[in-house]
C-alpha cells in the first residue's frame, strides 16, 4: 500500500474561542458555553476540572467565578462554514467529522512544500488569519497517528509522525486512554487484565487479547498499540444518520439523570449534524432497560431541519411517550433521512412564496393575453 501524509485539524475549545475572539475582556478567565449542559469549556475553566458535557452547577462547584455564556449555533456554525471552506480550497481529500475538526489526504499537496513541518505552520496560519482563531494539527502516516499528533501540543501546536516506529515509541510510554475510542467503560476492563499504559498491550498476543475481549475490540486494541490503521480519509461516503448512545454503568432512575444524560446526548449528535451541514426528517430515541427491553421511538418532520430548538423539542416529546417505570441502561438518540444543505427542499414558507410567486406571474401573463387579444 502506497504511503500516506494525513493531517489533522481540531479548533481550540472552538464555541468558547469564538466567544473570546468576539470578547476579549473573556481571554484568560475560566469560561464555559452552554445552557445548562457544558457544551465547551475554556483551557482556564479546564484547569478547575470543568469539561464538555458537564452540568452547569456542577461545574460552578468546581470553579466559583466560571463565566457561563450561552449557546450561538448559528454563530459558530457560520465560523465552521468558512473554515471548511477554506480547507476545501486545498483539496477535495477532505472527510468532516465534526463542526470543529477534520481528516485531510495530504500525500500529494505536501510534496509541493518544503517539509511536513512548513505545511503545518502554513496551514494554522491561514485558518488564524481568515478566522482570528488557533487551531492544532497534526501529521502522520495513518488517521489515527494524525489525531493523537493533533493532540500532542494542544492548544495552537503542531507534531509529526513520519512513521509508525516514531509513533510507537511515543505512546508506549502513555496511558491507555490515549488511543481513541477507548473509553471509561473499556479502560475499566483492561485495567483488570493490568493494562494501563500502552506498552503493556505488547505483553499480549492478538489471539489473547480478542479471546478477552472480542473480535472487534481485541483486534482494534492490537492494531491501534502497534500503530496500525487502515482507514482512507472517506470524502465520498454518503451519510445516512447521525448519531450517539451512552450505556450506563449503573442505571438512570431518575427523570432529572434521564433528562441531563439526554441533553448531553443531544448536544453531541446535534453538534455532528450541523458540523456536516446536514438537514434532517427523522429523530429517534433509543432506550434499553435493565432488563434488556430495548425500544426505539421516532418522529417524521414535516420539513427537514438543522435547527437545535425544532429538534430538541422533537425529541422532548418522543420522550414524554416513554414509559420510564423501569431504570435505564442505554440511551441514544440519532437523526435521520438526511439531506446536504445544499441540495434541501424548500420549506413550506418558501414553498407557499415560490407559489404566491407563480399565481402573480400566471396572473400577469393572462392580463398580457386579454390586453393583446383586445
């Protein structure tokens, strides 16, 4: 297989340096976006212990004087626009994966730079001055080598991977969490098997590591320790849905832990849908019980929508048909029968001004008629 450059980007604490770009009395203090969901925390608030997802008084417990600024999709959704169009503008091997960060091929765009290194400080560069925001990169041989290089030198950094004898020797010596996808739940599992850090992966064989834990996670664990992904920077895949689902390690009983988990679920598919710039014509909600009992519920809009307020209140009464008498393993919530934004139907207010507009030119064109005719 010939060998790849991939880059990959990821804005800074976007929502929140969005807000301070447009602020700067905010800059250096402790600042979060979101209502009463975190959907963005500032690298100040961070250092409290504040995260993405958290509730709000939850997280003022942790920091006293965090600023709480509210949510401006619209805002930050025409900031994603203008830097996906600007990476566009280098190629067409890009593949989006969320309104803040992305995946492009840059085997053949890198050879007309003097080095990887150049490219990268070009690259932060022109996102800064089109946007007046700082973005983190990085480049490696595979997806997943550039996006733990991106994470190297957060915020406003850059690293290289040139091959996956460098990259190994990097992560070997980093805790397990550092592979992406690897999560609380999974970490909990290795940590029964004493695998913590990395390097300890390499005290199994594939064979032993897929007979603990699966094919799939057995496999994904073997191949991500040793560097290895096959994935392609997927710029042609037609999306069908979008969406996220939690699996709780011990079970929601109460309708305010349903409906937080559910507003941080929400956030989350919702902030994958506008960052593909995505419209959508069907919200479901999944639900699994402890008993296994797993249902889906689903609603059917009457015109395709990207907007938060039409799809949160969609969702809210799903949910109000649920019968929530047992407790809650599982919940998921996902969008479907997807349209670019380009190519959407019209509304139904644009559809009645396109048929206003039509009934007056019908109109006119017969008054033409008459007046001739006489």
């Amino acid at each position: 297989m010939k060998e790849k450059t991939i880059l990959h980007y990821d804005m800074d604490a976007f929502y929140a340096s969005v807000e301070i770009r447009d602020n700067p009395s905010l800059k250096g203090k402790p600042i979060v976006v979101g209502n009463s969901i975190i959907t963005t925390a500032s690298y100040e608030a961070r250092k409290f212990g504040v995260r993405s997802a958290m509730p709000v008084m939850e997280a003022r417990k942790l920091c006293h004087h965090l600023l709480v600024i509210p949510v401006s999709m619209g805002k930050y959704m025409e900031v994603s626009r203008k830097i996906k169009n600007l990476v566009a503008r280098l190629t067409e091997k890009v593949e989006f994966i969320a309104s803040d960060e992305g995946y492009v091929d840059i085997t053949e765009l890198v050879k007309r730079y003097p080095s990887k290194e150049y490219f990268a400080r070009r690259f932060q560069k022109g996102i800064y001055k089109n946007t007046g925001l700082t973005c983190s990169v990085g480049i490696g041989y595979n997806k997943l080598s550039a996006k733990i290089a991106s994470d190297a030198k957060k915020p406003g950094g850059y690293y290289i991977f040139n091959n996956s004898q460098e990259f190994v020797e990097y992560i070997s010596g980093k805790n397990i969490k550092i592979i992406p996808g690897v999560g609380k739940k999974f970490q909990e599992l290795l940590g029964e098997r004493n695998i913590l850090m990395v390097r300890d992966v390499h005290n199994y064989s594939l064979y032993e590591l897929i007979s603990y834990f699966g094919k799939s996670r057995g496999e994904f664990l073997y191949c991500s320790a040793m560097g290895e992904d096959n994935r392609q920077v997927d710029y042609k895949r037609k999306i069908h849905s979008v969406g996220n689902e939690n699996t709780f390690r011990y079970p929601l009983e109460s309708e305010v832990e349903i409906k937080r988990e559910l507003e941080s679920i929400f956030h989350k598919t919702h902030e994958r849908l506008v960052g593909k710039d995505l419209l959508c014509k069907t919200v479901t909600l999944k639900v699994r019980f402890e008993n296994r009992k797993t249902i889906t519920r689903s609603k059917t809009l009457e015109n395709l929508a990207d907007s938060r307020e039409i799809l949160k209140n969609t969702l809210e009464n799903i949910n109000e048909s649920v019968d929530y008498s047992m407790r809650v393993k599982l919940l998921g919530v996902s969008f479907g029968n997807l349209v670019q934004k380009s190519i959407r139907q019209l509304s139904f207010s644009e559809r009645e001004l396109f048929n206003k507009k039509n009934r007056v030119d019908l109109l006119k064109e017969k008054i033409k008629k008459i007046e001739k005719n006489n």
